[in-house]
C-alpha cells in the first residue's frame, strides 16, 4: 500500500508542477503582449492552450483527491480549451490575420 501511496504522491506533485508551469505561460503571454512583444493573436492562443493543460492536470488530480464526475468535466473543458484554440488557428488563417513569415 505504501508503493501505491508514493505513486499517488508523485503524480499528484508532477500534476501540481506542470499546472505552475502552465499559468506561467499563460502570465508569460499576457506580460508579452503589455509590452507589445506578441500580437493578440498569439496571447490568445498562449492562455487558451494553458487553460487546455490546466484542466488536464487538474483532471489528473480529481482522479486522485476527488473521483469520476469533476474528473470528467475538467476533461471535458481540457478537450474544448484544445479545440478552441484549433478553431482560433483556422479562423485567424481564414481571415488572413494569421501569416507564416518566412
């Protein structure tokens, strides 16, 4: 049980790792673009894709602390934080506010 326990413990502190460095990105985005280093796209993607994996980890730790329905919901918010940011990479192309510069 003690195997087990330890497990549980480095899981729940990987999760916890991962979630800090994911809201740092996210404040890293929006310092960039106070400073007018990045454009708006680019800082909405930056926080939209942090928020994917922070739901994910926190995912991770629901399955731990909690059980099945929070786990499942902040999945469920991962996986539309995910595809939201999809959504804004295709419409910024579309609407040509999105270039690759070579």
């Amino acid at each position: 049980m003690q195997g087990y326990n330890a497990f549980l413990k480095r899981k729940m502190m990987i999760s916890r790792i991962f979630g800090i460095f994911a809201c740092l990105v996210a404040i890293t985005g929006l310092v960039l673009k106070f400073l007018n280093l990045v454009d708006d796209w680019l800082c909405l993607m930056m926080i939209v894709y942090s928020l994917g994996t922070i739901f994910a980890l926190n995912g991770n730790l629901q399955d731990i602390k909690v059980g099945n329905p929070w786990q499942r919901i902040n999945f469920a918010c991962s996986v539309l934080m995910y595809l939201f940011v999809v959504f804004i990479i295709i419409y910024g192309f579309c609407t040509k506010q999105l270039t690759i510069q070579f």
